[in-house]
C-alpha cells in the first residue's frame, strides 16, 4: 500500500484525543456536571464538538456526552456533559 494512502474499514486509528479533554469528561462524568469551553471561531468550536462526537460512537471510552452549542457575542461556546456507560 502507497504511503499516502489510508486504510478504510474496521481498525482505523481514531483522533488522538488530548488529556485535558479525557480528564474534563472523567470529572463530568463523576461529578454530573456540565462543563464548557468558549472559542472566538467556529472552526475550533467544530474540532471540540467532533471529538465529542467519537466519544460517543467509539467503543474505547466508556462515556455518553451530551453536547450543547451557544452563540455569544465572545465567540461559540461548546457544553457538555458526561455520562458513565456502565
């Protein structure tokens, strides 16, 4: 397989998640909170919410997150909240 080709199909790797992210969602998680994160453009607004959303498809992370978008006169704010799947 060409270097610069992707493999498709089951086993593909998934989007390196960062650490503030996994902790923020464990807190949520066990405290039942909602948390935020505000961003001035959209386009980084979308990066969080796509992350949120392989959480909740991948069989990796035990969580549910739920997710809410605002829009704000300081930018877009993205708020979720965890759940334990277990």
């Amino acid at each position: 397989m060409p270097e610069n080709e992707v493999p498709t199909g089951r086993g593909r790797p998934g989007p390196c998640l960062p650490t503030w992210l996994l902790e923020s969602i464990s807190t949520s998680a066990k405290k039942g909170v909602w948390l935020s994160a505000k961003f001035e453009t959209p386009e980084k607004a979308e990066e969080l919410a796509k992350l949120l959303q392989y959480v909740n498809r991948s069989a990796r992370f035990p969580y549910h997150v739920s997710t809410r978008r605002e829009e704000t006169e300081e930018g877009t704010r993205i708020l979720f909240k965890a759940a334990n799947n277990g």
